[in-house]
C-alpha cells in the first residue's frame, strides 16, 4: 500500500473503540474544503511510510488498540487494500474503512474478504451537486452502487456529508437526506473549517 500518513492513537475516528489511523496516498476527488490535499496525488511527495514499520507499531501497541481507521486519500484506491486489512484482522485489531464510494467493486472485495467491521462513507452532495462539489466529473451510480453494498452488507456504518456552504445551502441538505441517505442508516453532518 501507498501510505501518506499514521497516528498510533485516536478515540474519535473509530465509533466506540481505540484506534490508530493509517492515511493512504491518492485520492479520485478535489473537493475544495478537503483538509488532505497533500494526500491527492498517488505518491507521497515527502516519501512515503513504511508499512512494515505501522504493522509493528500496531502489535507494540495491539493489547491497547481495539481498531485501525484506513482512510485517506482515498483507501479504495490500493490494490493492495485487502490484503493490509487482512494482516490488520490477524492481529486481533478490528477495521474501519473511510470512503468517497467511487470504487464500489473494492468495497465489495473488503465486505466478501470479511475483513471489514465498520464502514463511514461521505455522500458529497445532491445528485445534480455532485461533480461541481468533487471538483472532478463524477459517475454517481457508482456513489448508489457503493451506498446499497454498505446498506446490504448488514456491516455497522454511517453516512456523512460535510456542509461546504459556499456550495450547499439549506435545501440542498434537506434534499440530499431526503432523496440519497437510506432511512435506516446512521447519518452525520460535520461543519466545513476552513
């Protein structure tokens, strides 16, 4: 894997467990708020981070970690995903994955591997938003094919929007929980800092 970044410790990223977050390299959208930029490209302009070095960080510290976050960039984008989430689970360490729902293929990889716990997934904006939001042309069926394999998957998840309101407003929010977040599932709003 291409990993851009790592914390050994988080208690907010992994819901109701103690973390670490790997950041992979490589992300498929520009949106504007994005507070990772420097990890769009698909190699670390800095070098990356040795993964033998996170796995044996993650077994000094596996007696008082209960999970890894693999985020981004976008996690879904490594070939090599399944693999490092497999090597994850062999440690008795559970595994979240954060994605922007373009590779709905991977997700369904991971979720067959059985070697994911916990999906969050941003929904970015109303359907007619959404490549003006990503800051690249978007094929949004892909976003519902990925929204119906987390739902299907039976696996605990959430959706997330964060509010950009210089390019949502008010009834853009409403339509979109309206119109794309499924009922059943968890959804969270975060605020844009920016």
């Amino acid at each position: 894997m291409v990993i851009g970044g790592f914390h050994p410790f988080t208690l907010s990223d992994f819901p109701g467990h103690v973390a670490a977050i790997v950041f992979t390299q490589g992300c498929s959208m520009r949106c504007p708020y994005c507070h990772n930029k420097h990890l769009w490209a698909l190699q670390a302009e800095h070098g990356e981070i040795d993964e033998e070095h996170i796995v044996t960080v993650l077994d000094k510290r596996s007696k008082r970690l209960q999970g890894v976050v693999i985020t981004g960039g976008e996690p879904t984008l490594q070939q090599e995903l399944v693999r490092f989430a497999t090597r994850v689970k062999a440690m008795g360490l559970r595994v979240k994955i954060d994605t922007n729902g373009l590779c709905p293929e991977k997700l369904r990889e991971l979720i067959l591997a059985g070697v994911v716990d916990y999906i969050a997934m941003d929904i970015k904006a109303p359907w007619e938003k959404y490549s003006i939001v990503c800051g690249t042309e978007i094929n949004t069926t892909r976003i519902q094919t990925s929204i119906d394999c987390i739902v299907g998957s039976g696996l605990p998840h959430h959706f997330r929007t964060t509010w950009y309101r210089q390019m949502l407003n008010d009834s853009d929010m409403e339509e979109l929980r309206r119109t794309m977040v499924p009922p059943s599932s968890p959804y969270v709003v975060q605020k844009c800092i920016m």
